[in-house]
C-alpha cells in the first residue's frame, strides 16, 4: 500500500481546454519531464505520456527483459 500510495500520490485529475487538449499542470509536466516532445501510448483504459528519451529508455529496457525471459510471453500466449 505504501508503494502505490508513493507511486500514485503526484497523481492529479486534469481538464480539458475548450478545443479538446487535455491540460496537464505544471507539477505534473516536471515530474514527468515533459517538454516539447512527448509520447501518448495507449493503455488498454489509461494512456500514458512519457517524454521521448524516457519512453525511449522504457521501451529497450522492456525489449530487453523480454529476450532474456521468454517464457513471460509464451505464458502469455505470444
């Protein structure tokens, strides 16, 4: 509980502004280190926004867990 809580608590809801574009507070944009280029991916009932060096680092690192154990994906059926 204490590590959700930890990971969760910057959590905050955004708006949006009258021409659709979500508008995500500052607190949040520099915790996350958004800043001209961004990532928005798709997370099955979430998305997620990255900044471009930090989706790209997350990405490899998922590419690489993923060759070096197998049978995660095979256990799911890929």
């Amino acid at each position: 509980t204490a590590i959700i809580r930890l990971l969760v608590s910057p959590a905050q809801e955004c708006t949006f502004d009258k021409q659709g574009r979500i508008q995500i507070p500052l607190s949040l944009r520099s915790h996350a280190g958004l800043a001209k280029e961004i990532v928005v991916v798709g997370h099955f009932d979430k998305i997620e926004i990255f900044n471009q060096s930090r989706y790209d680092q997350v990405t490899h690192n998922s590419e690489s867990f993923l060759q070096e154990n197998p049978q995660d994906m095979a256990d799911l059926g890929f």
